[in-house]
C-alpha cells in the first residue's frame, strides 16, 4: 500500500484507502458505536423525564466551542462538518448538535487511533489547498455554494470520499451520543429522531474509555457471544427427528 504521506492532495493517484478506514469498519467503529449504544441505553423509556446538563457544564463546553472554531484545524473543520449537516428546517445542523465538539473529543480525549487522526488533519490542508487552487481562498471564507461544489468535487476522489464519509460518520456520532461526550446538548438529537435514551446517562469519569479495564473486557466479551449466538441459531438447521416405528404393508 501506497504511504499517505507522499500524497499532496485529494486527487494524488498515489492515494490509497488508508488501513484504519478498512479495520475500522470491521472492528474500532462497531465497538464505538456499541458502547456509545450501551452508554446511551438506547431503549424507550418514555416515562422519563428529558435529558439535560447543568448550566456549569454547558457554560464549559460553549466556551470550549468558541475557541476551537478560531483557529485551525479546527476552524476548517467547523466549516466542513455545517456544510455537510447545514442549518434547516427539517433538523438540527451540525453545529446545534455540536459536531465539532465531539469531533475534539474524538481527536483529543477519547482512545482514537493516530493514523485516523493524521488523516482528518491531513484532509482539512488538502482542502483548503484545493480551495485556493480553484477559488483563490481558503475553504471557510467561500460562499455556501463555493463550498458545497468543492465538497462534491473531492467526493468524486477516493481520498476525498474517504474524508468525507469520516466526517460524517462523526457527525452521527455525535448526534446520538450522550452529551458526556461532547455533543448532543440537552439530547437534541434524540428530541429530532423522537428517542428516549436510557438512564443513568454517563457523566465524564463514566465514559466507555473510562471504564475499568476489567468491565470493559467482560463488555467486549458480552458482545462477542451473543453474536455468537446470533450467527449459530441462525445458520442451524432445524432439527428433525427421525421416523420410529414400523409401517404397516
């Protein structure tokens, strides 16, 4: 396979899909996405009350936010993920559900592989060197429209589609995920997808990455058998019994 770092752009036929993209879809992202699922209790319970934060923590996290999306990475990034998720009437946009948030907490907190991280930073120079290559100016200070025909540009790339598909990826993450983990403020996107997360919800020290490692593994274990469950009754044939007796002439 061809080193990501000898590739310059979105477009360099050099590019390969990146290992991590292909592990990930087998094993990193399927754990996540259970334990943000277990983390979340993703059942109805509807007779609950809804789900909110202390004023103290949303103080904290609107703060963080501000100063993210001044600088870079991170202002880039902010400007990607609105533009894939943008402002509507039919649902919160990627910066009500805070995204970005999430996406730091992804990049900074939580247990993410290094070759993942170095590809989202990477993208985010390929893009605003594609950006200035076609528009003279870098991706943030573009038009909305400007923005979008980029973005449909390196989707028809392979490194392109790849960076994209990541984002988005985080994007539902952060949607679905209690707000311990940066995004979802006062579970926004459960009240547009009309779900009733579970309780107790998991505050920081309480997240999946800060479970003790022996809960984690009897976790892990958990999950791994009752696939396995699930993939035996389902290819076992049925049993039938065998014909007693004798038949008449």
């Amino acid at each position: 396979m061809i080193n990501e770092d000898k590739c310059s752009s979105f477009f360099d036929e050099n590019y390969q899909t990146p290992e991590f993209i292909q592990s990930q879809k087998r094993q990193a992202q399927q754990n996540r996405r259970h334990f943000l699922k277990s983390a979340a209790g993703m059942g109805a319970l509807g007779s609950l009350p809804p789900f909110s934060v202390s004023a103290k923590t949303q103080t904290s996290q609107n703060e963080l936010l501000k100063k993210l999306v001044k600088t870079e990475p991170w202002l880039t990034l902010n400007a990607t993920l609105n533009q894939l998720l943008p402002s509507s009437a039919t649902g919160p946009s990627a910066s009500e559900i805070r995204a970005t948030a999430y996406l730091y907490q992804v990049m900074n907190v939580q247990p993410t592989e290094q070759n993942e991280k170095d590809f989202i930073l990477k993208g985010v120079g390929w893009l605003n060197g594609y950006a200035n290559s076609e528009k003279s100016a870098d991706f943030v200070q573009l038009s909305f429209a400007d923005k979008e025909q980029l973005l449909r540009g390196i989707s028809q790339s392979t490194a392109g589609q790849n960076w994209l598909n990541t984002l988005l990826g985080y994007i539902f993450q952060a949607m679905l995920s209690p707000a311990s983990y940066g995004g979802n403020p006062d579970g926004i996107g459960w009240q547009w997808l009309e779900h009733q997360a579970g309780f107790p919800l998991p505050e920081k020290g309480q997240r999946y990455f800060e479970l003790p490692t022996r809960a984690r593994i009897d976790l892990i274990s958990r999950v791994a058998y009752d696939k396995r469950r699930v993939t035996t009754n389902t290819i076992k044939a049925p049993h039938k019994k065998s014909p007693q007796g004798t038949r008449k002439a």
